[in-house]
C-alpha cells in the first residue's frame, strides 16, 4: 500500500500497515481499557455525524477554508497566493455545489464574494494587478 503526499506517491519503509497489527493481548490492561474506551467513542462520533446532513458539514469545511483565506489575507504583508488557494478552494465547493448546500448556500456564497472582493483591492493596492505591473 502506498501513500499519496505532496511530493507524490510514499511507500513506508516498514511495508504496509496491517489491519489488527496491534494484539489486544499484548497491551497491559489500562491500555486494552483505553483503546477500547477510544473505539467507542469513535463510534460514538461517527454516528453523530451520521445524523448530520452532508451539506452542514461541507458548509463548516468552506467556513473553514473562509477563515483561513482571511488569516492569509488579514497577514501584514497580506499572504496573496496563500489567500488565492484557500479562495479557489472555498470557490471549488461553493461553485461545483450549487444548488445543493441547503440554507447554508447563501452564506457561503456571500462569504466568497467578500473574500475575492477583498483579495482583488489586496492585489490592486499591492500594485500586482491581473497581469503585469505597469512599467514592468
């Protein structure tokens, strides 16, 4: 089994991790207690975000991403390309969505429309512009 990372595909030197590696019987019984204290409440979690609707959770990852372009863009310097990807990855989302991020859509996309708003005056004020600078 391989790994996908940035700079490409990984294949851990160990050799692939095996389902149930760790024997239970190994572990001193505080640790067996806690992991299985740990597998419940995995449960528990996945079972909570079971009961809520994909498009809230999409929605709270966009918002995710809306904060994290304003970090970049609130930098002194402001972050630009560091903004421009948490912005195009927020715009992938609310664009390739439409339509079917319920009550949530509205926000998302009037948080977008600030943010490249304010990305566009950044850039303009930074004398970056579009294209080339004049009298570059």
């Amino acid at each position: 089994m391989s790994l996908w990372t940035p700079g490409g595909e990984h294949v851990p030197e160990d050799g692939p991790p095996t389902p149930g590696e760790i024997d239970p019987e190994d572990l001193t019984p505080e640790d067996r207690a806690r992991l299985e204290q740990m597998a419940g409440e995995m449960a528990e979690v996945r079972q909570q975000l079971l009961s809520v609707p994909a498009s809230t959770v999409v929605a709270n990852h966009a918002m995710g991403l809306y904060e994290l372009a304003a970090i970049h863009l609130s930098n002194q310097p402001p972050s630009l390309d560091e903004g421009r990807v948490a912005i195009d990855a927020m715009g992938a989302l609310v664009d390739t969505l439409e339509g079917r991020l319920g009550d949530n859509e509205h926000v998302l996309r009037d948080a977008l429309a600030q943010l490249r708003l304010a990305f566009v005056q950044l850039q303009a004020a930074a004398g970056e512009g579009t294209g080339p600078t004049p009298g570059s």
